[in-house]
C-alpha cells in the first residue's frame, strides 16, 4: 500500500477488537497477535516514505509500540493464568491514545 492512499479506514480493520473490562484469554492474545502483525506489516510497507512526515512518523511508530506492549502483557498474563482486566488497563489505554493520535494525523494529512 502506498502512503497517498493510507487513511484511517485502512486502519479500522485491524483494531484491537479489546474493550475495557475484558477478561484476558487466549483467544484475545491470538488476536491482539495478528492485529498487532497486520499493522506492523502495513507499517514496514510504508515506513521509508511515511519518515519524511514527523508528524506521521511519530504517530505510526507510537501506534505501533502500543500494540506490541499490549501483546506482550497479553501474552505474559496468560502465560500465568492472570486475566484481570486491571492488569492490562494502561497498555488499552496507551493503545486508545496511540490510535486517536494516529487518527488525527491522517485526517489532516493532504495526500
């Protein structure tokens, strides 16, 4: 996918499907782990082109740490057996504020 043509529909795909107070199963870390994977591809596939934009730079990687620092407390808490929606809670919310950014830079973006 080009940069031009990236919005925040390209995006929406891909959203963590997580809503705060979900327990922390499996099932949730084995999506958290392909979202999390799709968005990283999509990332890589535009990043050179995207570094020229601060602004979306900053947005695209901050967006893309949140999402993997949600996996991996993901993955630690059912590795454990935790699935106390608290111990995730700041990762979710890390993870809302990465995307909102990331949604406001693209809408004012003028491909």
């Amino acid at each position: 996918m080009m940069l031009q043509h990236l919005s925040i529909t390209d995006l929406q795909p891909i959203a963590l499907g997580y809503e705060e107070g979900q327990d922390v199963t499996p099932e949730l870390l084995k999506r958290a782990e392909r979202v999390y994977q799709a968005y990283h591809d999509k990332y890589l596939s535009i990043k050179d082109e995207a570094f020229k934009n601060e602004k979306l730079r900053s947005a695209l990687i901050s967006h893309d740490v949140s999402l993997e620092f949600f996996v991996n407390q993901a993955r630690s808490m059912v590795r454990y057996g935790r699935t106390d929606s608290l111990d995730i809670f700041s990762y979710y919310l890390e993870y809302n504020d990465s995307y909102g950014y990331l949604r406001d830079v693209l809408n004012k973006m003028c491909f």
